[in-house]
C-alpha cells in the first residue's frame, strides 16, 4: 500500500511552528485543492492544535515524504519550517500512525477524546471535497472502529487530566448531581472561562460569574447564558453558592478565611466547595479547616491529574493491541484486492450459486436432461464471467495495486459479497 | 435433615467470605468484568441462607429466633438482604464489602455457637413475638447499614479534606449520596425500632410476669431509639446535616450493639432466653 503520510506535531515541533502551521477549514480547503492538481490521488488533511498531518496515495511512484513535505512548508513559506520538524510514515505505519491518532495515544494529553471528532471531521471534509476515495474511505473506516474500540474497551481516556476538569470531577464527589447547585465563578479569564463551561456541561442549576472588570464578565455570561454580579459586593452573597471557583490574576488573597467562616454560618453549614485554580492563590488556604468547607488549590488538583495520567498510560499497551488487530484487519482486506485471488474468488462463488441451484431442482429433470442442464449452466456462467475476468486480468497484467485496480477489485468484491462469503465459510 | 442444617451451617460463612471477597476484589481493582457476577453470587449466598433459615424452622418447630445465636444468622441475612435490595434499587456497587463484612463477622459467631433446640418456652412461641422480633431484627440491620454508611462517608470526607485521593474517593459514590444512603436506612431502622418497642410494651407485660421496666435490654433500646429520633428530627428540620448527622448515627450504632451484648451476656433478665 503505497500510503504516505507526514505529520508535524508536538514531538517534532515547538509551539509556534505548530501554531504557525496551524490550517482552519478554508486553508485546508486550498490544500487540498492543490494536492490534488500536482501530488495526490486521494487524501486526508488533518489538524488540531498539536497537530498538522497530511495522508494521501500519490499520482505515481516518483512521488514521496519529501514533496509532501515541501507541498506542505511552501504553503507557510513565512515561517522557519524544515523538513526535520516532520515525521515521515509508509504503508502500514502510516495506518498505524493514524490509528494512534485516533485512538488519542499519541496526543500530547493523553487519551485526549476530542482526536477522534477532529479525524472525523477531517476526513468528512475530504470527502466533501471529493478527496477521499474508495481506498481512503476504508482506512478512515478502520481507523473510526480502533478509535470508537479504544474508546469503550479501554480506559484510556477515563478520569479529568485538565485542572479546570479535574476541579469538576472533585465537585462531583461531594454533591450528587449539580442540577440543584449554584455556582460562582470569579475570574473571567481563560482559566475560569473554562471551569464555567465545564460546570454548565455537568448540568449547573445556575451559575454566576464576577470580574473586577465587569464587561468582561458580561462577555462570559453572554455566552454562557448566566447572571453575573458586581465584583465590589460578591462577597455578600457568597453565601448563595454551593460552589465557589476563582482564577483571577489578583495578586492578593481574594477571600479571606473570616469571609467563608461569614458564608458557611449563613448557609447553616450546608456544604461549600471552594476551587482555588489561580496563581498566587486567591482564597486563604487556612479556610480548608473549617467544617464542611472543602477548599482544594492549584496542587490538590494536580494530584488528581497526575493520578488519571498514569492510569492512562497503564491503558497504552491496551490500545496498542486494539491498533494491531485493526491494522492487520485492513491488511487482510487490502490484499484481498488482487487481481489472480479475485478471479478465483469470483468463479468459485458463481460455481456454488450453480451447484446449489442444480441440487434443489435437479429432480424436475429427467437423467438425460440433468447432463444437458450442467452443461448449458456452465456455459451460461462462464459466458457471464468472461467479460470480468479479462477485465481483471488486464488490471494483473497492468500492475497490480494501482489505486484504480485496487479500487475495481474492491467494489466488485463488495458488490458480489464475495468477502462476506468467504467469513461465512471460514466461520463455518 | 440435621445433617443437612449442619452443613448449610458450615457452608453459609464459606459463602458469605466468597461474596466478600468478590466484592472486595472488584472494589481494588475497579475492574468492571466483575460487577453482575458479584451480584449474582450475593443473590446465591442469600438463597442458601434462606434455604437454611426455612429448613431450621420447619424442622425446629419454630423460627430462628429463640436465642442470641439464632437471632445472630437471622441478622446476618437482614443486613445482607437489606444491603441486596438497596444495591438493586440504587445501583450503587461500591460499598458491599463494607456492608457483607458485618453478615460475615454475624453468621462465623452464629456457625459457631449455634445449637439445636427443639423445644422451647410456651411464651417464645407467640405471634407478636414473631412481629417484635423479625421488626427490631429488620431496624437493627436498618441502624447497622446506616451506621456503615456513615462511617464511609467520614472516611470520604477526610480523604477529600486532606487531598488524599485513594481508593476510597476514587470507588466509593459521592458525600450526599452516602449521606442520604445513611440517612435512609437510619429512618428505616428507626420506625421498624419503634415498632418493635410499641409491640414489646403491649405484649412484654403480658407475657412475662417478672417484667420490669428497668430490663437492660429495654433502656438500652429505648437510649438507642431516643439517639435516633433526635438526629432524626434534627435532620428533617435542617438543624444538622453531613458530618454530625452520621457521627450520631454511628454512635447510636455503637450503644445498640454494646446495649444488646451487655443485656444478653451480662445481665440476666426474663428478656434474656439463653
């Protein structure tokens, strides 16, 4: 299988270059559009915010790592790109690649999940743009199966690895269900943006966002679809909240330890989780002591990160398996597109079609006649066949494996269902 | 047929550490192959102890519930029976090790201790007594769940505290589930307590001509039930909540079990039969 693939990502690259390299949905959209004039037959051009990888079969042998390579540095001509910030894949390892991909074991988080929308995605949009044909379809189906079965028979993307989520999770071991609960978020940065969010996908009953600069936290809210409160007087209703989360840049402590002892005695000491996910910290540690007040920081939750990122890392030689076993499925598939196996395949299947319907009515026909009748199918059947088998042997004799014939072999295998037959059997 | 009782007797604590550590092994490993399996085999282990209690009965004459060793096995399979019936309805899987230790730890004492008595006193044989046993039985099982409940819940509790995310916080269900879940079984416990003391005052008098109010057995439920119905109350009226609502119940717990070994080994009253 003459597929190749490059890839700049968070191995190969620092940041800016993975930034600069960085394609929306019109730039690979162009790409795509040269790839197909000047290097590739069919393709994928994948990219995520670590990553920018290209999958194709090219126009002919000649072609290679390199000119993907180049096709890909000339489109960001600006930046200071080089072939060594690539890794370069052929044939089976650029299916395993993409599989790895996929499944989230090669992402800078580990068992990230997002991948696998984002390889959708892509290769719908090559698809959309006539990209990706017979060949490309089935890899991405493959790749979809190793990605859905590393999602479901493995943990490998189980537990929070972010801080803000890992935040939630913690949440979640304290109160039931978050549906009854408030929620105030201090900070409208990035941080705290990300925590809301988190908190409105756990299903928040109502959720209040406070910023010393209150147009940016209107901004939030907005997009939220929540309240805010001046940040002067926040302090007088943190008595309102079940859960209190601040990532502000202060430089001082926000909440002192007097300010929650006020709160959780309004509350009748119902309980009250504070998140301090900010650097300084923005509520006094010391509140952690009082009842009821579960205060966790910045390293508390690292603790929990850091624990989910191992246990993912046990699930690794998990998901390598699943990868195996669907890298060598599609081998099996790809090398039963030739030409001489085919032909085989082909008359045989049409030979027990024969026999079958012979054995059922046979007895309609007299002993003379039942001669006749096995002569006249035959020829009716190999009559129905020539035209086929020369056209597969013009494909044999061409080369075997072209993208074309690979193609042909594979709809005419599909339409006769010559390979579900053939797992009948052997199942049998 | 008293072999037979012998060897379900011998069996049941096999079992019973079987299901433990079935449950136990899921609970450190969190592997999921094992959550129907484990509930299969409670369900087998509670079948047999049922075929136990029936045939003793039949045989017997009278229901297991003439004597402290009696009432232990009984007692073990309210609490795993209770603890069965609560995993069905919640599907909350992560505590059983906690609970079935408790029938483990019952039915080992009762194995061992337990005799054949057939014939047994007049006033043993009453229906009320029937109903005043089988409903402080069920409310003693209710309070022993509530009371463990309670204790996971403080282990939870502290973990979170103190940033120790082990085991306990990765396998147990959340602080207001294990709450409710104490909670609950402490009202059950509590109203088939009282019950089982309202019947016991109508009938005790009657029964036995040397009654007194001052039985050990009697004061200490009677403390056991006060304990429980001012927790209680607090809680339904929102004065108390978490920590202190279980800290009670666990130690409402801890004077029932002391009261009914103090009444039972120590003292001897005509509510002591053995």
């Amino acid at each position: 299988m003459n597929l190749l693939a490059v890839s700049i990502n968070h191995r190969t690259a620092p940041v800016e270059l993975r930034e600069a390299l960085y394609l929306g949905n019109e730039d690979i959209k162009s790409l795509i559009s040269s790839a197909k004039e000047k290097l590739l037959v069919e393709g994928v051009v994948l990219c995520t915010c670590n990553r920018t990888e290209v999958y194709g079969f090219p126009f002919d042998k000649n072609i290679g790592h390199n000119d993907l390579q180049n096709f890909v540095i000339e489109k960001k001509s600006s930046f200071n790109i080089n072939p060594e910030h690539f890794q370069s894949f052929l044939s089976r390892e650029a299916v395993k690649h993409l599989f790895s991909v996929i499944t989230g074991i090669d992402s800078l988080l580990i068992g990230d999940n997002q991948v696998f929308k984002q390889v959708k995605d892509s290769f719908q949009l090559s698809e959309e743009m006539s990209f990706a044909g017979f060949l490309m379809k089935r890899i991405f189906d493959f790749a979809l199966t190793a990605g859905k079965r590393a999602l479901t028979e493995t943990e490998i993307s189980e537990g929070a690895v972010t801080v803000s989520y890992a935040a939630v999770q913690l949440i979640e071991k304290i109160f039931s269900s978050l549906n009854k609960k408030s929620a105030l978020v201090i900070g409208a940065g990035e941080t705290g943006e990300l925590a809301a969010k988190h908190l409105q996908d756990r299903g928040i009953s109502h959720l209040t966002i406070t910023n010393r600069t209150i147009e940016k936290a209107e901004k939030l809210a907005q997009s939220l679809n929540s309240k805010i409160i001046p940040f002067t007087n926040f302090k007088e209703h943190l008595h309102e909240f079940d859960i209190v989360i601040s990532a502000t840049s202060s430089p001082d402590l926000i909440l002192t330890k007097s300010d929650i002892k006020s709160a959780i005695k309004k509350r009748n000491y119902a309980s009250l989780v504070l998140m301090d996910i900010a650097v300084p910290r923005d509520i006094d540690p010391d509140s952690k002591n009082i009842d009821y007040v579960f205060y966790h920081d910045i390293d508390s939750l690292n603790i929990i990160v850091e624990q989910n990122l191992t246990k993912r890392r046990t699930e690794i030689p998990k998901v390598e398996k699943i990868i195996d076993e669907e890298v060598d499925n599609l081998f099996n598939w790809y090398n039963s597109l030739q030409a001489a196996p085919t032909i085989k395949n082909l008359r045989d299947h049409f030979e027990n079609i024969r026999l079958e319907e012979i054995e059922k009515n046979k007895n309609k026909f007299s002993s003379e006649d039942q001669e006749k009748l096995e002569i006249v199918t035959k020829r009716i059947i190999n009559k129905i066949l020539h035209q086929p088998t020369i056209e597969l042997r013009k494909s044999a004799e061409a080369g075997e494996n072209t993208i074309e014939s690979a193609a042909r072999i594979g709809i005419l295998r599909q339409l006769f269902g010559i390979d579900n037959n053939r797992q009948d059997e052997e199942k049998k | 047929m008293v072999n037979f009782i012998d060897f379900l007797n011998w069996l049941l604590p096999v079992f019973y550490i079987v299901t433990f550590s079935i449950y136990s092994y899921d609970f450190m490993t969190g592997k999921k192959e094992l959550a129907n399996s484990k509930r299969l085999f409670l369900f087998i282990t509670l079948l047999f102890h049922a075929l136990y209690l029936i045939v003793r009965t039949i045989y017997f004459g009278h229901p297991p519930i003439t004597n402290v060793f009696e009432i232990f096995t009984v007692l073990a399979f309210a609490i795993s029976f209770s603890y069965f019936i609560l995993e069905l309805v919640t599907d909350i899987r992560g505590t059983g090790p906690f609970i079935i230790i408790i029938s483990i730890l019952f039915q080992i004492i009762s194995s061992i201790e337990i005799e054949h008595i057939v014939t047994v006193k007049d006033v043993l044989k009453s229906n009320l007594l029937g109903i005043h046993v089988f409903s402080a039985l069920v409310g003693y099982s209710g309070i022993t769940i509530s009371a463990v409940y309670g204790f996971l819940y403080l282990m939870l509790y502290k973990e979170i505290k103190l940033n120790q995310f082990g085991l306990i916080f990765n396998r147990l269900p959340n602080l207001e589930i294990l709450e409710r879940l104490s909670f609950s079984s402490a009202v059950i416990g509590f109203v088939l307590l009282t019950c089982a003391i309202v019947i016991g005052i109508i009938w005790l008098p009657r029964a036995f001509p040397n009654f007194s109010y001052a039985d050990p057995k009697l004061i200490g439920t009677s403390i056991v039930w006060i304990l429980y119905g001012i927790g209680i109350t607090s809680k339904l009226l929102g004065k108390w909540r978490g920590k202190k609502v279980v800290i009670f119940s666990i130690i409402g717990f801890v004077i029932a079990i002391l009261s009914t070994m103090l009444s039972n080994f120590l003292s001897v009253s005509f509510h002591s039969f053995y």
